[in-house]
C-alpha cells in the first residue's frame, strides 16, 4: 500500500494576503508618523519661506509657490492615512498613487526638494504601491518573499545616498559633523561630550563618529540587499534607530518611514502560519 506526498504537506509554512496587507499598512502609518513628526519645522520653514523669499529660474513658478507646498504636504498626509484604512486593491493602489505624486512634488519644489523626509517617504511609498498591487494576488507566498527582497533592496539603496553624500574629505576628518553637532548642537549626547572633554578632543571625537558613521552606511549599502532578509531587517532597523538617537530626534522624521519597512521585512521573514 502506497502512501501518496504532495507539495502541500501538513508541515509546510505560508505567508497570507492579509499578513502582506497588514505589512503594508504598518508601512503606510509609520509614514504619515514620519511626515506629521515634520510639521514643526515644516511651519517654521514655511515661515522663514516668506520672509526671505527665494526665486531661482530653474523652478518653475508652481515649484516655488508656497501654497503648491502647503497643497503637497498635506495630500500626502491625508493620502497616507487614508491607505491605513483603504480596503480593496483598486482604492488602495489610488490612494498611494496620489501619495506618491504628492510627494513627487515635495521631491521637486524649490522648498523641499533637498529634504531627506520626502525622499525616504517616497521610496518607503514605492514599496507600498508594489505591494498594494500584489496584496490579492493568486501567490501570496511568492508575493511576500518579493516584498522582502524588494524592501531590502530600497533600504540599501537609501543606505547607498546617505553615504555617498559623505564621501568627502571633510566628512571623513570630521568637520562637517563638528561643526553640525559637537559644536553647540543641544543635544544630550553633544552636551554630554562638551562637559567632559576639551575642543582639541572634540575634534578627535568627531572625526572617529564621523568615520564610523560611513563605515556602517556604506556596509548597510552594500549588504541589505544579499544578506538573508530576516538579518537586513533586524540590522536595518538598528541603524534607523540608532542614527536620531546618537543625532537629532528630528531625524525620526527621515528614518521612521524606513523603520516601518524595516518592520514590515522582518514580519513577512517570520511570519508563517501552517497551511
């Protein structure tokens, strides 16, 4: 007497569409978490937008007006929120298009364009289209393992800007984060070292954090996207932790995006239910 296997055993382990689409969400709401932790200082600039009133021919009229701003960031928001609740595909695809133009503005005004918020936003939105596309698909599994390695792959290329941006003689013998940070920046760290050592050992300080600040980006660059999906998340979401809590808490308006997708990476990594 034969007993017949077939592919689908009761051992075998699967992701579903609804874990890819809770993924997705947790993505989209640490978005909006990252824009709204902005709007401070997105008042304040819109602020000093108007008082020192800036023109450079290369925008257009509609990239240097401060309503098209305003309009943006605003849609971006309420797009955001609105793809944590949406349900059906069809909405949901709408929804993070018209999030991810909003943001495409942002990316392009003259106001905005040089903020690292709206790029690690826009990128974060990539992912969530993609996914948003394939959350009712036939192959959840294959979907899931797609969305890892494409989430890796974002967060690699991101890792890849920030430190090529350091690239520089002076980021590496420490100058320009001395002079951004170990100066007078009130911070608890900064202030920490200002209290215990003299300004030559502060410049020695600041050209050791500096070089290994682009040591470990530039390692995250070119190993989130090879490294076994649940590690690139793990080391992922250290990083983006880390980087406001040894910097500026301002920054978790730039890393809680990508906090999200690290997230979301190791959730669909581990996150297996018996088929």
């Amino acid at each position: 007497m034969s007993t017949s296997v077939t592919n689908t055993d009761a051992g075998s382990e699967r992701c579903t569409t609804s874990q890819l689409a809770n993924a997705q969400r947790i993505v989209q709401l640490c978005v909006v978490m990252g824009l709204l932790w902005k709007i401070q200082f997105f008042i304040w600039t819109d602020k000093v937008y108007l008082d020192y009133r800036l023109s450079d021919p290369f925008f257009p009229d509609w990239l240097e007006s401060q309503w098209t701003l305003r309009v943006a960031f605003a849609i971006a928001v309420l797009s955001g929120i609105a793809a944590v609740f949406a349900r059906g595909r069809n909405i949901l695809v709408g929804t993070v298009i018209v999030e991810l133009l909003a943001l495409s503005v942002l990316l392009l005004h003259q106001g905005s364009y040089n903020d690292a918020t709206f790029l690690t936003s826009w990128w974060t939105a990539v992912w969530c289209l993609w996914v948003s596309s394939q959350s009712h698909g036939a192959d959840a599994q294959l979907a899931c393992r797609r969305a890892t390695k494409l989430g890796c792959a974002i967060l690699s290329l991101v890792m890849l800007g920030a430190a090529a941006g350091k690239w520089t003689g002076e980021y590496w013998s420490g100058t320009v984060l001395h002079e951004i940070y170990f100066r007078e920046r009130d911070f608890w760290l900064f202030n920490f070292l200002r209290e215990r050592f003299a300004q030559t050992q502060l410049l020695t300080l600041a050209m050791w954090h500096s070089r290994v600040v682009i040591t470990i980006e530039t390692l995250a660059a070119f190993t989130l996207w090879c490294l076994p999906t649940r590690v690139a998340g793990w080391f992922a979401l250290a990083l983006m932790l880390l980087i406001p809590l040894t910097n500026n808490f301002m920054l978790l308006s730039v890393t809680l995006s990508l906090l999200g997708l690290s997230c979301a990476v190791i959730r669909l990594s581990a996150s297996r239910v018996q088929e």
